[in-house]
C-alpha cells in the first residue's frame, strides 16, 4: 500500500450555530414583554425595520401584500369547524423546533429562501384577536403591610394593658429580618419592669406570625419554627444546639450526639433545610407586586377552544422596502452596500424568527388545551399529569423546545391566569388502580377538606391521608405534608392556634 498525501472529497451535514440561530433560539425563551423590549432595541439599531401602529397594510408606501399561503379564514374570525380552533398557525412556515445538543433544527426550506426575496412593507402578526376587544388585564400594585405594622396588629389581638407597651418596645427592636436584636435587661430597666414580664412577653412575641420572628439567635429562629411545625422533639433539639456540626458537615458527630441513624438524620436535615433563617424578609419594604401579562389567551368556542397569542404586547414589525430602495439606488461604496445588505437579512430573519416563534407557541398551547381539556371545562379536580416530553412528542418537536416555549409564559382563560409550567405536574397512583391524577388535584383537595375543618376538630396530616384515601388518592402522610406545605397551609397546631384566635376576636 502506498503511503502519500492526497485529497479525499467527503459530504456531511452539521448544525452552524450562526448568529441568526442563536437569536431565534433566545427569541424562543422569551415573553412576550421581553420580545417587546427586544423589538425596541432592534427598531434603534436597524434602519430598515418600522413598527406599524393601525392595522396590517396601513402605512407603507408599498403597500402590505397577504402572505399567500395564508388562508382568509386566518385573517378574519377563526373558523369553527374543528374542535380546537388555533389562530396564527397556518399552512405556512413550520414552527420552530431547535434542540442544540441534538443539532436538531426543523425549518420550512421555502421560507429560508425567502431571505433575500422581495419585500414591501411585510409584516407579521402573532395570531388573530377575539372578536371585540380582549381582556383587560391591569397591573395592579398593592400596599405591602410592614414587618412591624403585622407584629404590633397581633400584639394587640393578644395582649393587654402594660404587656403591649412592652411587646411594642420589642417591636421597635426587631429588625427586618426578624430578629430581636435589643437587650431584655436594658428594655426592663428603660421600662420600670420586672425582667421576667419581658422575658414572658418576648416569648409571646416569638410565638406571633411569621414563625421564628424575635429570635435573638438562627438556633432559636430554627427552634421556634420546629415547634411551630410541632417537630421539635429532643433529637431535633440537639442538632439544632450543634449547627456548627452540620455547617461543618461532620455527619457522624451529629448522628452520635442525637442518636439517630442515616435515614432519621437526612429527615431531619431536611426538615431543617425547609425552615426561614429570615423570616422577616417576606415583609421587606417597597416590595410591589404586579399583575403577569398573559401570553396566550384561551377562549371557549360552540365546537372547542380558541387559541390565541396577546398581540396587545407584540408590536407589528415592518421591513420598509422602499426606503431599502431608495438607499440602495444613491451612490454607495462597497461597505456601505455590505450593510444595507446586512441590515435587510438581519431584518428579514427577524421577522421570520418571530413568526415562527409565535407559530411554535400557539401550537404548544393548543396541544397542552387538548390534553388538559377537563381542566379547562371542569377545574382542576380534573387536571391530568403531563410531561413536556409528551406533549413533545405529540406535536412533533423536540422536549428541549417545549420547555423554551413554556418558560416565563402565562396562559389566560376563564379560570384565572396560570403559567404554562402550571400544566406539566407529576403523578399520584389513584387508590383503585385506575388512572394516575395530578399532583395539582391532590393539592387542590387537600386545600378543600382543610377549608371545611371545624375549630373543635382539626384534621391532622393521618386523617388526611385517609380522607384522601376514601377519595381515590393512595398517598402518605410525608406526601401530605410536603403538599400542604407547599400550598402554604400550617400544621394542624398551628390551624387550631389561629381558628381560636379567629373565634376570639369574633
């Protein structure tokens, strides 16, 4: 065999990660406010793109000629002839489906050429509006109560006489993380009292909501949170007194001194993961909560359901043709006619990225409505468990697309406005070996059976486990509480503590 150089000719495909494709996967992840925000910047850097303020083909010299493939019936009311009807995405361009690990790239070939084809005034749109105008949805800010203002409101449902002047005084002292940070001697002498009424009042400030507040110390702030959650047994008491054992991460020396075994220790470590060392920053000042701006809106048609992107918060973008033609028909150098031609590509692909984008959205959300359809007729007693690599599958795309297109996004519909994440929730075996149900609708019962409790028969989490046992749910009680948790519920002493507040102040 001869050895020597020579010249093999070999074919192969590979994805190039151009500029373009990184933007187009960016534009993906975004909300549509943040496309917005994008679409401005973009509008100040390239000449050639105009924000259209009336309606499509109004102020454009050349006019805004229909996409051609683009059917009338997406350009008027959304037909009624299947059961579910999806504005924006027709025959046209595919939607996008990029996955980078696996270099998968789905596109509409034709569209690609379109690149460098000739333009007027295009524009796109991200799907057809609901007949009249659509919700009006207003941000809304609401007054945040102080840390102080919420203990001093307690104080006076539970205290009396020279005790609210006192827990006043500690009040003062605690500062916006919730701790105590005064002297309970100093305070006594200030005050002309016994240092044990401040030492007693203290204790019933610790005991106001949020759990751990006027802890002088983060062992105390753990210890009062623990026996708020009724977990505070002697074990759990030790490791809280040796938190620089566990800060170290010296395991054996906390398993001896609390003598517990691996399994007990990881519970408890657990549990103690799950407490607020700053329980008072929840009640930071100047904290302002706003409304989400939906993303999509569902509908309720005869035969379906309608859906259909917000274009209240996606501007229309034009490519201005004719003004591409007046620069280009002045005399130029060559560098100048290299960025007049980068800057109709570049204004080109935007507009194609985000039509694709929004044909890839209304198609994830219309196979998320069919999947969860009961939800949408029936409430979230009726929400299934769904996985992004099924609704993936579903329609086509790779999970690594449905996860982009369902991140920072928000749905409305008639029951209230929910994130696109909202949808996707893990399993629970149903008791009778039928269908697996959602971990929503376990949350949503739960919810519903303590909402119902009487003040003389608080349900623990075993009664729970049973009632939901009677319901279909096979669960456990470390289920049941992680859930209850979650929904932001207290524990069964800490529900009876507030109902005997509640019947005393009524």
């Amino acid at each position: 065999m001869a050895l020597g150089p020579r010249l093999d000719l070999r074919q192969s495909q590979s994805l190039v990660m151009t500029p373009q494709l990184q933007q187009a996967i960016r534009l993906l992840a975004l909300s549509n406010l943040e496309i917005e925000g994008f679409i401005a910047e973009e509008l100040d850097r390239n000449p050639l793109l105009d924000s259209a303020g009336g309606e499509p083909g109004e102020g454009g010299e050349a006019g805004a000629p229909d996409a051609p493939d683009a059917p009338a019936a997406e350009r008027d009311e959304p037909a009624e002839t299947d059961e579910l009807v999806m504005t924006g995405d027709g025959t046209g361009d595919s939607p996008l489906d990029i996955d980078v690990n696996d270099e998968n790239l789905h596109q509409d070939s034709a569209a690609d050429r379109g690149l460098d084809g000739a333009l007027g005034m295009d524009g796109i749109g991200g799907g057809g509006g609901f007949e009249g105008e659509g919700p009006d949805f207003d941000r809304f800010a609401a007054a945040g109560v102080s840390l102080h203002e919420h203990l001093l409101a307690q104080a006076g449902e539970r205290l009396r006489g020279n005790d609210v002047v006192i827990a006043a005084q500690i009040v003062e002292q605690i500062e916006e993380t919730g701790y105590f940070t005064g002297s309970t001697l100093d305070l006594a002498r200030r005050l002309g009292v016994p240092l044990c009424d401040v030492e007693r009042v203290l204790a019933i400030v610790q005991s106001f909501d949020p759990a751990g507040v006027g802890a002088r110390s983060l062992a105390e702030c753990l210890a009062l949170q623990a026996k708020e959650a009724d977990r505070y047994d002697p074990c759990m008491a030790r490791l809280i007194d040796n938190l620089d054992y566990l800060a170290r991460g010296n395991l054996p020396a906390l398993k001896r001194i609390c003598g517990v075994d691996d399994e007990d220790l990881g519970d408890m470590i657990r549990e103690l993961r799950g407490y607020d060392p700053k329980p008072g920053c929840r009640f930071a000042q100047g904290e302002r909560v706003e409304a989400a701006v939906p993303d999509v809106f569902v509908a309720r048609r005869a035969n379906g359901w309608a859906i259909e992107l917000n274009n209240a918060t996606l501007p229309r973008l034009l490519v201005n043709r004719t003004y591409y033609a007046e620069l280009a028909g002045g005399a130029q150098d060559r560098r100048s006619k290299a960025w007049l031609s980068e800057c109709l590509a570049s204004a080109n692909w935007l507009l194609k990225a985000l039509d694709q984008r929004a044909r890839t959205i209304v198609k994830v959300a219309t196979e998320i409505v069919k999947q969860q359809d009961g939800f949408f007729r029936h409430g979230v007693s009726q929400l299934r468990p769904l996985t992004l690599r099924q609704v993936a599958d579903a329609i086509g795309m790779h999970e690594s697309t449905v996860s982009r297109v369902t991140s920072n996004k928000y749905l409305a519909c008639d029951r209230g406005l929910f994130e696109l994440k909202y949808f996707f929730t893990s399993g629970i075996q149903s008791a009778d070996g039928g269908d697996a149900v959602s971990a929503e609708a376990v949350k949503s019962q739960i919810r519903a059976l303590i909402a119902v409790e009487q003040a003389d028969a608080i349900l623990s989490d075993d009664q729970l486990v049973d009632l939901l046992r009677t319901k279909g749910f096979d669960i456990a009680r470390r289920t049941v509480a992680k859930y209850r948790e979650a929904l932001g519920i207290g524990s069964s002493v800490q529900r009876r503590r507030q109902k005997a507040i509640g019947a005393r102040a009524a």
